[in-house]
C-alpha cells in the first residue's frame, strides 16, 4: 500500500482559490493546520453576525464550512475533499 502524502504547503496554495462545493460558489480562505483541514466560505450566502468575547454582536462575516483533506483513518483524501470542483469563470 502505498503512502498518502500532502505537505502543508501544497494547502496553503489552495487559499484564495474559487471552487463549487455541494453546488455552491466558495472560496478557500484559511487552513487548519492541526487537524489538516480546509475552510471554505460560501460567496452566495448572507453573512451571519460573528461576536465578540462578550457575546455582543459586533460584525458580519461569511459564512463558513470546514473541510477534511484526510479520511478518519488518514489514509485517503476525504470524499469532501475529492468533491470539491474548480470555479470556472467565462
């Protein structure tokens, strides 16, 4: 069996990229490290209110999903990961 490797600057040249996810414009704008993960936020959808360490209410922010590259026994990329399609623009 071959080993799956993903070095975590191959990641960080996914951020700013526009894909589709589950039929959704996205775009790719953070990496978690640690869990080797990737977050997404949805350009079609409204902001939600994000709040502060008090709990107020202070600024909208997109909306976001977060994605696994590897599945649970880390020896695969995630279906979530493989479902993602590039943007295409005209």
């Amino acid at each position: 069996m071959s080993e799956l490797i993903i070095s975590i600057e191959q990641l960080r040249g996914l951020i700013g990229l526009q894909v589709v996810y589950e039929g959704e414009d996205c775009r790719v704008i953070e990496i978690i490290e640690d869990k080797l993960s990737i977050v997404l936020a949805h350009e079609g959808r409204d902001s939600t209110i994000q709040s502060d360490q008090h709990g107020h209410a202070r600024r909208k922010v997109p909306q976001t999903t977060i994605i696994p590259v590897l599945n649970s026994t880390g020896d695969e990329f995630s279906q979530q990961f493989l479902c993602l399609e590039l943007f295409e623009t005209l």
